[in-house]
C-alpha cells in the first residue's frame, strides 16, 4: 500500500505542485507529514487535500481554518 495526497482547490481543481509526489508507506506517516506542512501547501494554492491509499480514496480534508 502507497498513501498519498491530493491536492486541490476549495471547488476540488486539482492543484499540481512543482518536485515529486510524496508517497507513505503508512496513514500515520502521510498525516504526521500534512500537519507539518499544511501552512506551506496553504501558500502554494491548495485549499484542501485528499488521502489517498493506491487509488483509493480515504477522506478529504479542508486546510482552511474555520
């Protein structure tokens, strides 16, 4: 199992960022890795992300505070 993150825009346009995607070898790992780095993914347009295991999709979840 690979655990990644997608990211999007608050209407859910997928926002592409420069550099690799960052892949997880556990839930725990990708979601300890997005509260560390939500602010900067914040100033680069991406107003929420989405956990994803392989294709499959876990939950989506608002970067916005409120």
């Amino acid at each position: 199992m690979v655990w990644t993150w997608r990211y999007e825009k608050a209407d859910g346009t997928v926002v592409t960022l420069p550099g690799e995607q960052e892949e997880f070898t556990s839930q725990g790992d990708a979601e300890s890795w997005v509260g560390e780095t939500y602010k900067d993914l914040l100033d680069q347009g991406v107003d929420r992300v989405v956990l994803l295991d392989d294709a499959a999709v876990i939950y989506t979840m608002s970067l916005q505070e409120g």
